[in-house]
C-alpha cells in the first residue's frame, strides 16, 4: 500500500480560521442608534405623569408626618364599586 504526501507537511489547520478572524478585526463597524424625535418626547414624560408624581410626593410627605387619615368607609365604598361594577 502506497500512500502520498497530500498537501504541505507545515500546513497550519487553523490557519483560514485566523484569517477569517482577522478579516473580521479589520472590518468591525460600531453600532449606533437613532431615536425619533417622538420617542424623545415620550421619554421626557406628558404632563399627566409629571402631576401624578408631584400627588405621589405629596401623599408620601402626608403620610411621613402623619396628617395622612384613612377614611375606612370611603375605602369599602370604592371596594364594593370596583367589585360589583
């Protein structure tokens, strides 16, 4: 049985892999992001939202000094509403 040399003996296996890799170093681009105009507007928050926080800071500022009173028949009124509506 005869069997011939196939390819170079100093052939590196992993060397189209380093190529590749190489290519690619040399051809990255950065990523960029663009953001509409109305994507912006809707980031800085409506004026609903802006109100609502400025409640919510409220009520916690009320609650911490303890003026904040619970009316508990209000709360089963709203209950009952939510519920049986």
């Amino acid at each position: 049985m005869k069997i011939n040399n196939f390819g170079s003996l100093n052939m590196n296996p992993y060397k189209k892999q380093i190529e590749k890799m190489d290519k690619m170093e040399k051809t990255t681009s950065t990523d960029k992001i663009q953001i509409s105009t109305e994507a912006l507007e809707l980031q800085k928050g409506s004026r609903i939202e802006i109100e609502r926080q400025v409640k919510v800071e409220e009520i916690k500022n009320r609650i911490e000094s303890g003026e904040y009173q619970v009316n508990p028949r209000e709360v089963a009124k709203k209950m009952y509403e939510f519920w049986n509506n």
